[in-house]
C-alpha cells in the first residue's frame, strides 16, 4: 500500500478555515519584530496565513487583522502585497 504525502494545513486568519499552506499566502514577523510577505513559506518566524478568497482580503485590511495577528503596527504596503499575492494566484 504506497504512503500519501500529508499536506500540511493551515488556518486562514480571516475566514478561520483550515486549507492547504500552499493554497495560502503567509506573512511572517522575525525575531527583530520586522514583518514581511513570506513567498517561500520557509522564513523563520512567526506566520500568519491568508487564503485568495476575495470576501477574506477585504476582511484582511478591512479589520487590519495582520496588526491583530502580530500584535504590532504592519504597513500598508504589507497588505497590498498579500492582496497582489493572492490575486495573481488566481
């Protein structure tokens, strides 16, 4: 009986469901508090993901939950980019 591969499954800070990590953009904080869009999904660090549903990226900026996430001040540009991120996954 050959092994299926486990998809790793993460939970999408807007909409709170469970979705495969590679169907979702990740932001990270490092340990110097600097956020950053985590096009990898290997950077060290604190992650927060989002899922490419439109009604979640309003959410997203509309609530500023990135700021919730990491309890800290995230640029605005961050948050275009995780909107520039997923559209182009599309």
């Amino acid at each position: 009986m050959p092994k299926t591969k486990k998809i790793p499954m993460r939970m999408c800070i807007a909409c709170r469901e469970m979705k495969p990590k590679s169907e979702m953009t990740r932001v990270v904080r490092n340990a110097e508090g600097e956020i950053a869009l985590d096009l990898t999904g290997k950077a060290p660090g604190r992650g927060a993901y989002v899922c490419a549903e439109e009604a979640c990226l309003k959410k997203l900026t509309g609530k500023k939950l990135l700021n919730k996430a990491f309890s800290a001040n995230v640029e605005e540009e961050i948050y275009r980019g995780v909107e520039e991120d997923a559209l182009g996954e599309k």
